[in-house]
C-alpha cells in the first residue's frame, strides 16, 4: 500500500500554521502535545525534523476532559470563525488532528467528538483532517457540536469547511498559562533581554522626558533600548500601539515616583545613571528605587506564583530549594505554568524534559541547557535586585540546576499563637 501522504503530525503542522500565524505582530501562542516530540509516529513511522521544528513548543495540556493534539491563544483569521466580533481575551482554541493511517483511513468523526470534549476548557475547538477524507455526515456532526472543522489539501493549503462560534468558559490553571504566554506579558524569548530592573523603570522615565526617549536612555541607563522597551512592555509598564508606545498606568506611578524624589524626569535618568553597571543588590543600594522595583515585579503574574509556591515550600520546611527541586515542585501543582516559565521551547528541550504522555523527566532538570533564560537568569535576576529572592540568576551555560538557590528573602513565619513574621530558618520555631 502506499505510503499515507498526510499522517497526523503533517496535518497537524500545517494547522498550526493558519490558525496562529503571527506576521501580523498579534500576540499569539501554541503549544503541540509532547506526543509529536518524538522522532517516529505510529507503526515507527518517522516524523520528519522538518515538521518537529514547525510543531515545536512542546507540552501536555489538559483542556476540557483531556489532552488536545494543540492548544493555542489567538484570533484566528476572521474567515475561521462564525463570529466577526470577540471579547478582550484572544480565545483560547484546542485542536484534534486525524491524518492517513497505515491503512489510509482517517478516522474524521472520532476527532470531532474529542475537539467537542475540549469546549470545556476551551472558547473553540476545531478539527484538522485530510480535506478528501471530510464526509458530508462528518460535517453535519461538526456543525451539530459546534466543532470548526479545517480541511488540509496535500500541498498544505487549509480552508475551513466548518466554521466554530465561540462559546465561553471557566479559566483554570492550564489555560491561563497559555493566555499569559500569548500575552505581551508573557515570558518568552522577546521579554527580558537584561537583568537589571533599572533598566525596566528607566524606559517609561525616559518615554515621559521632554527629548528623545532612545537617545535619553542611551545616555543614562542602558545602550540596548530595543530590549529595555521589550522588557517594560512585559513588567505593563508601557503599552505598544501600531503607531506609538504610551505610559501604562504602571508606568505614569514610576514616572509620578522619579518626579517626586527629584522634580524631573531628566534628574530621574541622571540619578539612575549611578547605577549604571553596578552588581550590587538595587534593594540594598538604593533602598526607595528597590522598593519601587519590588513593587513593579510584584505585579508581574509569574512573580506571584512564584513567591507563593516558594512561600509554600518553606512551609513544609524546603526553606532554600534547588532549581530542580523548584521545577519538580511547580510541575506537581502547575504543571504547565512550569514548563513554559522554566524549559526552553524548543523541540529538543521539551522533548528531553517531557515524556510522551507529558510525564517530567526529572534527569534532565539537571542540565542547565534546557532551561528558559529569561526565566533562570533576567527574571531570577530582577527578583534579586528587588529583594524578592536571595541569589541573582546565572545563565545556562553557567547554570547547575542542583545548586542554585530559589529561596525568598523574607519568608513569612507563622508562630503557634497565630502571629507573623519574616525571616530565614534560623527564625522558625
């Protein structure tokens, strides 16, 4: 028999490709199953490095009532969906693909039913499959569903057959760390390409300053503006519109802050120039700016969970765990939060951490080479300088997972009596 000309993992890349598109600039985010990590398919069928690379992130994210092929946050192509109008969030879509078996059947109706099972979880559910293999009596059972339904041609064009309406429901943990990393929020690549938080308050000071923003922050804080605006744009210190960047409320209360302690925004940038390359502790050095960091980074969602599953563990007495121990804690209680803040996306480092059936390899958190940078070294590094944790960040190259250090500076003490405190292990008790 010969050889099936669009297998699973095929149909699957080329789904991702019109449904999360982004040359257009929109914030869009999609992760495949760990299930297609792997270099061969069904029967030993080998899937393609090729199309590894076009699936990759990898993880394993329960929607609805179970696992789908592809989670994603985004606004599809207005031709994709039954609705022109969507609320704030970008939806958050789930997709089963179904390819040629050995046989060279497809098994279209089986795909519905799952895509259907994720609208629990999920604002719309499509299924992607072989465009010949799709049945009139498929597509009826899609419509019935609320199920879009993507034909796949064997040159990789897709065209909707079926179109989904967006329907709404609960966030829970997974989902929300999909939106978050959809997000410019999120922590990705283009985040945090420095690791100093003076970098961050500078841009919104110097976008409030009479002259030339770039050339101010040049001058005071940092050469690498594009990465300072990147990373202010993450901590919602700013806000990117097509034509222009404006102050976030964030950013106009640092602003309000630089002009209260030194009457102008220009004082402001000289005064954050002493710290220029400096190594020091910024919530030691210059305790009023350190505040004012620790409180930007606060508002920072991955800063939140962080604190408060660091916080947890020092209850159960992991007062200064490792990155590994750090890691394998947040998988237990979040587990996909945990692979998109710490393990790089690609399909090489996913698919050494996770298992096909989404299990944690804990063997690999050993090797720093597979952990997210912006993560371990800019954002453990701002947790620093903003007295949030006790040690700075290291890069991976240089990273030991089994030694370096995620413990809270001023862990919260509870005593018998129902009192509280701060402080380390010496503390307890």
């Amino acid at each position: 028999m010969a050889t099936a000309s669009l297998p699973e993992p095929t149909v699957l890349a080329h789904a991702k490709e019109r449904l999360f598109d982004s040359s257009d600039g929109a914030d869009t985010y999609a992760v495949c199953d760990t299930q297609f990590a792997a270099e061969a398919w069904l029967s030993g069928r080998p899937i393609p490095e090729a199309v590894r690379e076009r699936l990759a992130p990898f993880n394993h994210v329960r929607v609805g009532s179970g696992y789908p092929d592809l989670v994603g946050a985004g606004v599809p192509d207005a031709d994709l969906l039954a609705v022109e109008r969507l609320g704030d969030r970008p939806p958050l879509v789930a997709v089963e693909a179904k390819g040629h078996t050995d046989d060279g059947t497809v098994d279209v109706e089986r795909g519905i039913v799952q895509a259907h099972d994720r609208l629990g979880g999920a604002n719309v559910a499509y299924v992607a499959a072989p465009a010949e293999s799709i049945s009139p009596s498929a597509r009826t059972l899609a419509g019935e569903l609320n199920v879009g339904v993507l034909g796949v041609a064997a040159d990789g064009q897709v065209e909707p057959i079926e179109r989904p309406r967006v329907v709404g429901h609960r966030s829970d943990d997974d989902a929300t760390a999909i939106r978050f990393q959809a997000s410019a929020r999120g922590v990705t690549d283009d985040s945090f390409g420095l690791n100093h938080p003076k970098n961050y308050l500078g841009y919104p000071i110097a976008l409030a300053d009479p002259g030339d923003t770039g050339a101010a922050m040049e001058s005071h804080v940092v050469g690498a503006v594009g990465d300072a605006r990147r990373g202010a744009a993450a901590l919602g210190l700013i806000e990117e519109r097509p034509h222009r960047t404006d102050l976030a409320p964030l950013g106009e209360e640092v602003v309000r802050f630089s002009l209260s302690r030194y009457g102008s925004t220009g004082a402001a940038l000289e005064a954050l120039g002493e710290f220029r390359r400096s190594r020091s502790c910024f919530y030691e050095l210059a305790p009023e700016w350190g505040l004012l960091a620790r409180r930007v980074v606060w508002t920072y969602p991955a800063t939140r969970l962080l604190v408060a599953e660091l916080q947890a563990m020092f209850d159960e007495g992991i007062e200064s765990p490792s990155l590994v121990e750090l890691v394998e804690w947040l998988f237990v209680q979040h587990s996909t939060f945990a692979i998109e803040l710490f393990v790089r996306g690609t399909g090489d480092a996913r698919g050494r951490v996770l298992g096909g059936s989404g299990e944690l390899r804990t063997d690999a958190l050993e090797d720093g080479d597979v952990y997210h940078a912006p993560t371990v070294f800019q954002l453990k590094a701002m947790l620093y300088h903003a007295g949030v944790v006790t040690e700075r960040g290291a890069e991976p190259t240089r990273l030991d997972p089994t030694t370096d250090r995620w413990a809270l500076r001023e862990p919260v003490v509870v005593s018998k009596n129902g009192g509280c405190g701060a402080g380390g292990a010496t503390d307890r008790g």
